[in-house]
C-alpha cells in the first residue's frame, strides 16, 4: 500500500513537473496583438522608406511579443501548434533584423509576407 501511494505521488509529481503550460491570459494576448498590428504597419512603412533601423526595431518587438505569449494554452487549437508558431515568427523576425545588416530589402520583403502567413496560420488554429 505504501509502495503504491509512493508510487502515485511519484506519477503525479513527473506529470506536473513535465507540464510547461502557462494559463492563457487573454489580455495579454490582446496587448501583444495590438502591438503586433502597429508593428506590420511600422515594417510597410519602413521597409518602403528603407529606414533599416526601425525595420529591425520592429522585427524585434514581434519576436518579443510571441515570446511573452508562447507557452500559454491557447483557448483553441494544441499548445504545441500554438508554441511552434510563435517560435517560427520569433526565427523569422530575427532573419528579418540579421538583413537589415546588409540593407536587403528583397529579403526583408519576403520576412514580413512570412510573418503574414504565420499569423494566417495562428489565426486559423486558435483564433
Ligand atoms: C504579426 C502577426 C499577427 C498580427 C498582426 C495579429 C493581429 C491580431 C489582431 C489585430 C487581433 C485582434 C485583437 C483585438 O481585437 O483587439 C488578434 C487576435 C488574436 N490573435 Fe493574432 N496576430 C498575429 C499573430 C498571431 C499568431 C502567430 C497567433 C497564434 C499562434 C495569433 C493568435 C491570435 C488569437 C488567439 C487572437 C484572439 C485572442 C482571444 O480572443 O483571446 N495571432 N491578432
């Protein structure tokens, strides 16, 4: 009886402990959006005037704001869909900032119509 109430706290402990979901907060998720929207505005504008400061400026807060929601549990759709997103925009918006170094602005082109399909794509499973 011992071993087996051991053992059941044991199974309890590994499964929670392999638990790496955080509550989804939908205010957040709001805030980061919002933000997200101003900076695809703020990257069309940059990228058309070549301004290769704020076009890396904004990358950065994309990859930020997918960051700070990336482990919620999403109200629809899997965790591990929802994290595998944030993390291809998160590899994409740092692509985006590592061109801005040699000013190519073609490669830039391509991120943000990227990071438009992934947010497609989120929208589609969770939204
Ligand atoms: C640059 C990329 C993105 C932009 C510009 C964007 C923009 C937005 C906007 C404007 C809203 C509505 C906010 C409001 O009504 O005030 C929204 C909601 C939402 N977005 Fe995004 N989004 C992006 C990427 C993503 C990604 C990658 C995901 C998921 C993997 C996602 C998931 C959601 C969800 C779940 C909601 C609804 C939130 C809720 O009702 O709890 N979005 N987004």
């Amino acid at each position: 009886m011992k071993r087996l109430s051991i053992s059941v706290l044991l199974l309890v402990f590994l499964f929670s402990s392999t638990q790496v979901f955080a509550e989804y907060d939908r205010t957040q998720v709001f805030k980061v959006m919002r933000n997200n929207a101003k900076m695809m505005r703020q990257l069309e504008t940059a990228a058309e005037n070549e301004d290769f400061f704020a076009i890396a400026e904004a990358f950065m807060e994309l990859a930020r704001g997918s960051n700070a929601i990336k482990d919620y549990d999403p109200k629809r759709g899997t965790q591990s869909a929802w994290k595998k997103t944030h993390l291809e925009l998160i590899r994409a918006a740092f692509d985006g900032i590592g061109y801005c170094a040699n000013e190519d602005i073609e490669a830039i082109w391509d991120v943000i119509a990227d990071i438009g399909a992934l947010n497609s794509q989120g929208h589609m499973a969770h939204k």
